[in-house]
C-alpha cells in the first residue's frame, strides 16, 4: 500500500524593529504589493542561508557552495611542493574526468566550474588525496601532453563522482541541483516562503552623519551624509519539511532518531535564525511571538492567504495581537475546509499567556515545541498520535 507523504509545516508570526534584513539592488529593504498594499518583503535565500549555516554549525558537518573546487584543489597540491604545471594539471582533470565530455569549465580561471557545486568542504581533501593517490599516471599524462590539444581524462570518473555527489545533513535537508552529474541531484525536503509583512509597511528614511574626528583647518561638521531607508514589521514565516523526502535523502541507513534529530534541529534554527543584513546598525535580534506546527499527511498548508487583507491596529497601536487572532481564525477555516483526517498533530507557542484557540496544544519554550513537532512528523505512518 502506497503510503502518503508527510509534511511538517512551520507558521511564525515575527515582529521585527527597525532593519534592513534583506537589501535590492539599490540596497533599500525590499517590498512587494500583495492585497494592493505595500509589504516588507525578505527572500527565502536570506533567511534560508542563517538556517544552514547554523544547522551546519551544531552537527559539525560544514558544506559550501563554490565555483573553486579545482583552484582549490591546485592550490593545495602545490602546498604539498607539487610544481605549478603538474597541480594545475591534475585542477583540470577534475573537470575533464568527472563525465564524459567534462564539467563545463574556464580554463583560463584555473578550471573554475561555471557551475557552482554544493558539496561538503571536506570533499577538497579527498580529491587532493585522490590525485595524490594517482600522481604518478597525472605527471605521465602531462608530459605526454601537448599544449594545443583537449586534455584527455585519466582521473578514475567513478571516484570523482563518488566525491562529487557526496551529500551533508544539510544538503539533505535543502536539496542540490547538480545538472551536469545527475545522480548528484537531491530533491530539497525544505520548502521556505518569502516572509512578508501581515500589515503595510513602507520603507522609511533614516538621515545620518558621520563626522570628521581629525578635522584639519577650519573643516568642520559631518565628513559623510547619508540616507538609509528601513522597515518596521510583523512577518508572516512559513516553510515546510516533506518528511517523507527527506526520509529517502537519509537514504536507508538513516534511523528514525536520526531523522527526528535532522528535524528537531532545523526547527531551531528556523524559529530563531536570523538574516545578517544591515545588523551592525539595527540589531534586529527579535524572537517570534507566535509559532504554531501543523503535521499533515498529502500535502502542507501555507496560512499566507490569511493574510490578503492587510492587519490593521487597532486605536491603541500594534499588529501583533490582530494578526495572532487573524491567524487562528484562518486555521480554523482550514479546519473545516479540510477536515482533520490528514491533520496527524497541531501545536503552539508563543508570547500569550494562554492558549491560542484552534492552534492545538500549547507548549512552554520555543524548544518544546521543536521537540514535540519533531517526534509528531517522525512517528510512523500508519496514523498513531492523531488528534
């Protein structure tokens, strides 16, 4: 029996002051129009790279994301007192031998790839081993070599892709296009929206100076005028883990404590993991004020929709506590649009004292909540722990 496919969604609503996290082209904060009003806007790459990085950080298993790998490669070959030629050599057999044909490449850049490869940086070491293992066949190979003519493969093309398709925890997680070697593709078990502002937000200038602190003659005043441009804001974050995909990223060796752990720690970091834009001059270190957890077999739910209608505050002042109701309102929509059977478990956390109606159980730390949504969106499939 075919067994339907288990999604973890991950809802936040998440006020942020004074910032800039997420710059355009002119380095003003990014907006979109969505219900015919203005929104602070963040790109999922913005907020999606913190969240890597840290998941990276606590499991120790750093992976990059790089044009370098054969400039790398030659450089650390010539550390080991290879000559100049033979390492430069041995950089462009790792793109002439990975495939037929070769990885497209720029020779004239120390074989870049015009690729980028997202791989585990440690995989520079085994292919610096992996030349050194074959050195003696390079240093033939280039003196039979003649200038003019297309670079023959010798490197082993099996190890290179072995290397090359090597995954991380957070490849797993985030997924790889790797065109040019197909059996190095890996479908991402991580989907993240755009977060945007449930409210109006228009960017709003920021006049600064920089004075002179070594004025010569009769200079005085500001050495530098500027004006910057930030928003204010109540985000609307959701992303959602296909478990079921992220199960057969593992591969079959993978427990299910394994799993839950990957999960477990991703929803740490994505509840508190922040973009790094313009942080030395707003310090938006803000924590959400709500994060609610739906666990569904079939498909994920977004709750964006909800938020069309841009919140307004009421006399008194604030989004947060409208935009909170709005939220619970549309998942009890949900609710009854969809019915509960494929709704395996439900819960929040947040700010409020008190529970928040129709957002399943209420749990006491951020820290809680990514335990329990863990183990709900890891537990076996046939059903067990439904509401």
């Amino acid at each position: 029996m075919h067994t339907p496919a288990r999604f973890l969604d991950l809802h936040i609503l998440q006020p942020v002051t004074a910032a800039n996290l997420n710059r355009d082209s002119d380095g003003d904060p990014k907006t979109i129009l969505f219900g015919n009003t203005t929104r602070a806007f963040v790109s999922p790459q913005a907020w999606k790279r913190p969240i890597r990085l840290n998941v990276e950080q606590d499991l120790g298993e750093h992976a990059a994301r790089t044009r370098m790998v054969p400039p790398l490669v030659a450089r650390k070959l010539q550390e080991a007192q290879w000559p100049e030629d033979l390492a430069a050599f041995a950089a462009a057999q790792i793109v002439h031998s990975a495939k037929d044909k070769g990885l497209q490449h720029n020779a004239q850049e120390g074989y870049r790839t015009q690729a980028m490869l997202y791989l585990p940086k440690d995989v520079i070491d085994d292919l610096v081993a992996l030349c050194e293992t074959h050195r003696t066949d390079l240093e033939e190979a280039l003196a039979a070599h003649r200038p003019k003519k297309q670079i023959a493969p010798f490197l082993p093309a099996k190890d290179l892709a072995a290397h090359l398709t090597r995954r991380t925890a957070s490849i797993n997680l985030f997924g790889r296009m790797l065109a040019e070697i197909p059996a190095g593709h890996v479908e991402a078990a991580v989907q993240m929206a755009p977060a945007f502002s449930v409210h109006q937000s228009d960017p709003q200038p920021d006049f600064f100076t920089a004075v002179e602190d070594l004025p010569q003659g009769g200079d005085s005043g500001s050495a530098h005028l500027q004006t910057a441009f930030l928003t204010t804001s109540l985000f609307y974050r959701f992303a959602t883990v296909n478990i079921t995909d992220l199960r057969a990223n593992l591969g079959p060796g993978a427990t299910a404590g394994t799993v839950k752990d990957l999960v477990e720690l991703f929803v740490q970091h994505f509840i508190l993991s922040m973009p790094s834009g313009k942080k030395t001059a707003t310090a938006p270190h803000t924590v959400p004020d709500l994060v609610h957890y739906a666990v569904r077999d079939r498909r994920s739910v977004s709750y964006g929709a909800a938020f069309e209608q841009p919140v307004t505050a009421p006399a008194q002042g604030g989004y947060t506590a409208p935009a909170r109701q709005v939220l619970a309102d549309y998942a009890a929509t949900i609710s009854r649009l969809l019915g509960t059977r494929h709704l395996v478990a439900h819960g929040h956390t947040g700010t409020q004292a008190k529970p928040v109606k129709d957002l399943g159980a209420r749990h006491t730390s951020f820290d809680d909540l990514a335990a329990a949504c863990a183990a709900a969106a890891t537990a076996d499939l046939t059903g067990a722990g439904r509401p």
